[in-house]
C-alpha cells in the first residue's frame, strides 16, 4: 500500500508559503510567517545578507523551502505506510 496524500499537500504548502512571500513580502507578517515557517531561510542569513538578496538566491531558498516541506511529507507518509503495515500484521 502506497500513499503519497501528504507528500503533495506539504509540498502544496511550501509552495503557497514560497508564493505568499513573493506576492507580499512587503508585509511583515508575511515576512515573519515566510522566516518562521521556511527552515531554509532559517540558515540563509549565513550564507548572505537576507536584507539585500539577489532573485536567484531567493528563487534558491524558494525551491530548498518547497523540497524540505515535501521531504516532511514523504517521512509522514513513509511512516504511515509503515504503520499501517505493522497494525494488518
């Protein structure tokens, strides 16, 4: 049995955080929600000064946010499957 239900929701919500950040980023909440939220960004203050970051850069931590929520995703239904597997046993 294989399911992947979460794997494409969590990626759909790295997406809509990536795409709320890049419509509004002019607003602090969803600049502070995008920061909160985007284990990426999280690290990318040491690699480069956030504040003045060129588009591709930022494209770069949009794609690694978007990979890291479906990478949660995927353990959640990896474990899940497991799971049910061990629970029919």
């Amino acid at each position: 049995m294989k399911t992947t239900t979460f794997t494409w929701l969590f990626t759909f919500i790295g997406a809509a955080l990536c795409l709320m950040h890049y419509l509004f980023h002019d607003h602090d909440a969803f600049y502070m929600i995008f920061y909160a939220l985007s284990v990426p960004a999280w690290f990318a203050s040491t690699f480069t000064d956030i504040y003045e970051i060129s588009m591709f850069r930022m494209l770069i931590i949009y794609a690694l946010t978007i990979a890291s929520w479906s990478l949660v995703g995927y353990v959640i239904d990896r474990y899940s499957v497991s799971y049910r597997n061990n629970r029919a046993d």
